[in-house]
C-alpha cells in the first residue's frame, strides 16, 4: 500500500504509573511553558553494567512511535521501546528537605528484571562506577 506506518497509541493511567505529587508537578511544570512545548517527554537509555537511566524532558513534537497519555492538565509522550522499560514503574516526585526535590523513578529493576547488584563489571573487583 503507499502510506507509511505510524504507531498511535492512547495510553490509560494504569499504563504509566504516576503518583499524585508527581502529577501535581508535572501539571505545574506543564503550565509554565504554555503553549511552547506539547508534552513531557519519558525517556529510557543505557544499559549495560549501569543499568538503564530513566528521566523526563519537555518535547516540542510527537513522533510516529510515541505512544501518549492524556492527563488532561499536561500530556506525556513514550516511545514504543520506553514503553517496555516503564511497566511496573512508578513517576513520584520527592523533596528530599532544603529545597532539594526531583522526581524519582521507583522500582525500575521489576521492569527490566535487573537485581540492583552489579557483578564483575570492568576490571577485577567488579563495581559499576563506583
């Protein structure tokens, strides 16, 4: 046929696991850039003895890959490959006292079925960059 595929998919809220201070930020976050930026964007990269690194951006486009949820307040973009890495995670944001606060991945080695632990990484003696 002569159309290109795109992947669409509407995410639900079961399929992205964000707690509700989480939400509240990123709803506040989404307002102050207004009509600049059409989402948050949820990345996954890495791997390897590191494990994979989990974070989020302002993104300006959709691409024909991303899946999106629609939180009404702000929306979320994932890649299809992300995706595979955010089943089981949960989005929370922390402040962790004197105005330190930041959003945190939880439980991202039930979603890539990874152990917490490094072993023989590198040279003798193991360790993961530490």
């Amino acid at each position: 046929m002569g159309s290109a595929f795109t992947f669409n998919s509407t995410l639900k809220d079961t399929d992205i696991n964000i707690s509700a201070a989480a939400a509240e930020k990123l709803k506040e976050l989404f307002k102050d850039v207004g009509d600049e930026m059409e989402a948050i964007r949820i990345f996954v990269s890495g791997g390897g003895c590191d494990g994979m690194s989990y974070g989020m951006t302002f993104s300006d486009e959709k691409t024909s890959f991303d899946s999106v949820l629609d939180a009404g307040d702000y929306k979320v973009y994932v890649d299809s490959v992300a995706l595979n890495y955010m089943r089981g995670v949960e989005i929370d944001f922390v402040s962790k006292g004197m105005g330190e606060e930041s959003f945190v991945f939880n439980n991202v080695f039930s979603a890539t079925g990874g152990s917490g632990a490094c072993g023989a990484c590198g040279a003798a003696g193991g360790g993961c960059g530490s």
